[in-house]
C-alpha cells in the first residue's frame, strides 16, 4: 500500500478535512476501531501536508517531498512510536534503543523520543512549509512523555502539526486529548470493504470480515497471515459444547496455537453467544450461527458474564512468560463449562 495514498473509504473525509489547510489545527487525535486504517490515513494525511504539487490538497505521489517520505527521509517529518513497533516495521536496529542496550525493544514511546524532537522544531522548515509529527499509537506514550507532549502542544512551535493515531483516545491523559482536534474515522461500509478485499485476492472475503468485526485491514491481516477465518479450535469448542465431549481434545487444540490468537477469537465467540443470547444476530462468526444460536438458549448468564470477563483478563495477560499447557488445560475446561447446565461435567 503506498504511504502517500488514502484507502477508498477515507477519500472523502480526507478531502474534506485537508481542505481548512489555511486554518489548520496544529494537532490531530485520528481514531476509530482497530483495523479501519487510522495509521494509513495519517500517513497518506502527512504525505498531503508535505506534498509540493498537491492541486486538489492530497499528494500527487509524484514530487520529491512524496518520494522523500516515501524512502523514510523527509526532513520535515518525524515518526514517533515504540521501539518494538519500529523493529516490527521493519526500522534497521541502529534506529532502536534496544541495539545500543541489548534489551528487548520497549512498547513505550518514551520521554527521549518526545525531547528529541525539540531541536527539530528549532530548525526551519525544508521548503518553508508544513512540519509533521507522527505519533502512534498514542496510547504507547507512558505519562511522562504524555506530560511532556503536553507541555509542547500549549505553546505548539511554528509551521507544526502532530498526528496522534489511536485506537482508545480514553486510554490518554484527558488534559492531552483536549490540546487536540479530534478525527473519528468511520468504518467502512459492507460492500466497499468487500470490494477492497477482494481485489486484494482475499477468497471468502465475507468470512474474514465478519470474523474482523467488519474492519477490512484486519480481515486482510488475517488472510494474508493464514488465519481461518473460523479457526477449527472454535469449530471444535462449538461441536464439542453441543455433544458434550471431552475437553482433552480442545485442549490440545488450545495448547498447539498461540495465547493470543485463541483468546481473541473466543472473546469474538462470546459476543456472538451474548447476542444470540439475547436474540440478536450473531456479528462475527455468521456461518456458525445455527449452532451459537442451539447453545445460546441453554446459558446460564452468569456463568457467560463470568467467563467473558476471565478472557478479557487473560487478553491482558497472553504476552506475559506463562506456562502454555496449564493455560490450555485450564480454559479449555472453563470455556466448556461455561455453555453447558451446570448438571453437566467436562471430561
């Protein structure tokens, strides 16, 4: 995808928004639900700022200001994000903390990184144009460098515009979200994010943007990435919750796929069982939808609300050192008794 390049569905808010050019706010709180492309129409919005040929207000991604950011080294522009999101980026180790210290990259934006942007704000301007600060995810900033963008962002240096990205504004300092304007980005309608990823070669398009939550670079990462769009652990969970069988098979199921993989996806399940529950239409997993609804009916709610709350807990927890197969074994049984009459005994 080219940085320089808004995605389909953000052309028209983006065309709107870079038209108060000429009275623009010096900061920017882009947001919206994970997956929608917040930080593809930050970068594309950075480019629009900086472009030197811009007719209609976006980039022409032809100029040497779009080429430069492009290749990573326009004097004008500056991201700002965690070490491990730059390594995962792609950022050579020499740009990284972590390759001086020897440590395992830190998932902070750290209060260095907000003073080392202080001599750049005093030098002046490449071309005399727009300077672009790009932060994200802003909810990385710990509260120091918080504090510290804070205090920039009440006298904002000249010629200046931060984009913050984020995907939960409420996780910032409140006194920060008010020193910015605030861009929600929508979701993308059904049949656009379908069309998009189809063209992306994504075959059961639908599948993976139900199981994304209808955001469709999350359905894309997950195709491309290899994940089923209804991975066989919540096939077998479902088949094994109708027929009451053994939890020693979704165990093992469990055990042999990443922490963080399983509990998201059956966090997804238990909103789609809460739904039915309540005799609502199931949002992510739609080809299951006869057998969520069977099992929806014979819930005990309490023991569904208690359950949903020990996976969000577990969400917290999947990138803490844990022992894989004690987890395994242990939600494996809890998710099983959780959708089945308490009469009922896992194996």
């Amino acid at each position: 995808m080219s940085m320089t390049a808004f995605l389909p569905w953000q052309q028209t808010l983006a065309s709107q928004w870079l038209s108060q050019q000429q009275r623009f706010a010096h900061a920017w709180l882009i947001h919206g639900l994970s997956g929608i492309g917040q930080l593809e129409f930050a970068l594309a919005g950075a480019a629009s700022l900086l472009c030197e040929d811009s007719a209609s207000g976006v980039a022409c991604g032809q100029c040497q200001a779009c080429h430069w950011l492009q290749a990573g080294n326009h004097p004008d522009f500056r991201r700002i994000r965690p070490d491990a999101v730059a390594a995962q980026e792609g950022a050579s180790p020499e740009d990284t903390e972590a390759a001086a210290s020897k440590k395992q990259p830190s998932k902070d934006i750290r209060i260095e990184q907000i003073r080392g942007l202080l001599p750049w704000f005093n030098m002046a301007t490449h071309r005399g144009g727009w300077r672009v600060a790009l932060l994200y995810p802003a909810e990385a900033m710990n509260t120091i460098a918080a504090n510290a963008l804070l205090k920039i962002l009440e006298e904002p240096p000249a010629h200046t515009v931060f984009l913050l990205v984020a995907e939960a504004p409420d996780r910032l300092l409140p006194t920060l979200v008010s020193r910015c304007r605030r861009l929600p980005l929508p979701v993308p309608g059904t049949s656009e994010s379908l069309q998009w990823l189809q063209a992306h070669g994504v075959a059961d398009a639908s599948a993976y943007l139900a199981a994304a939550g209808g955001a469709p670079l999350l359905a894309h990462q997950l195709a491309q990435g290899g994940h089923a769009a209804v991975p066989d652990f919540i096939r077998l969970f479902l088949d094994l919750a109708a027929h009451h069988g053994a939890r020693s098979q979704l165990a093992d199921a469990l055990i042999a796929e990443d922490a963080a993989v399983w509990v998201d996806a059956f966090q997804r399940l238990w909103v789609d069982l809460g739904l039915s529950a309540h005799g609502l239409g199931v949002r992510y997993y739609p080809g299951q939808s006869k057998q969520i609804q069977v099992l929806a009916v014979k819930l005990d709610p309490l023991a569904l609300a208690r359950t949903g709350q020990w996976l969000q807990t577990q969400r917290r927890l999947v990138s803490h050192p844990l022992n894989v197969k004690l987890l395994g074994d242990y939600a494996a049984e809890r998710l099983l008794q959780a959708v089945r009459p308490y009469t009922v005994r896992a194996q």
